[in-house]
C-alpha cells in the first residue's frame, strides 16, 4: 500500500505543476487549453485518493511524521480557492494569474510533503 500511495503521490505532484504551467500560458499567453480543466480536476481527485489512501496507512500502523500529514492537509486550502476563484472568472488571464497563485502554493505545499514522506519512506 505504501508503494501505491507514493505513486499516486508523484503523479499528483506531477499534474499539479502541469497544472501550473497551463495557468502560467493563461496569464501570460491569454490562451487557454481546452483540457485545462480536466487536469485541473484530476490533480485534485488524485489529491483526494491520496488522503484516502494516507489515511489507511496511517490505520494500519504506518508511522510518518506529523508534518508530512498536516502539510498533505493544508494543500486542499489552496486547491479549493483555486476551483472556487479562478475558475469562474470570465477573463482568461486573470483567471491564469488567480490560478497561478494558487496552484504555487499547491505545488509548494505537495512538493514538501512528498520531500517529507519520500525522506521517511
């Protein structure tokens, strides 16, 4: 189980910062991917399934240290203001630049929870 949830931890790490670069096109560019959405919603059901699956190993007797799950925990904060701010904004690159803000501070938040969990593994 530890195996899965560390996979699924590097493919949400790895769609949030595509998820990045797309805001990053938007607010720069003022184009946006048709599929952006898409991706925007899988990194966050990938987020999801791994609290999911954190918390069964934490239910088994996996031992991590506090700040890995508290981290993992704070980066739903993020995530919700970027589904509830960016994405209905009707101009593109405000909603990359509302986006980008918040998908950074996603990523930050994931990439030091994964260090954390991939230093403990």
């Amino acid at each position: 189980m530890s195996n899965v949830h560390m996979i699924v931890g590097t493919l949400t790490l790895v769609l949030f910062i595509v998820n990045l670069g797309m805001y990053a096109v938007n607010m720069f560019k003022g184009t946006a991917a048709p599929y952006h959405r898409l991706v925007s919603i899988g990194a966050a059901t990938l987020l999801l399934l791994q609290y999911a699956l954190g918390f069964m190993l934490l239910g088994s007797g996996e031992d991590i240290p506090w700040t890995h799950w508290v981290i993992a925990l704070a980066t739903i904060i993020p995530v919700g203001i970027e589904h509830m701010f960016a994405s209905p904004e009707a101009s593109i690159r405000r909603r990359g630049t509302l986006g980008l803000f918040a998908t950074v501070i996603t990523v930050i938040l994931v990439l030091t929870a994964y260090a954390i969990g991939e230093m403990n593994a």
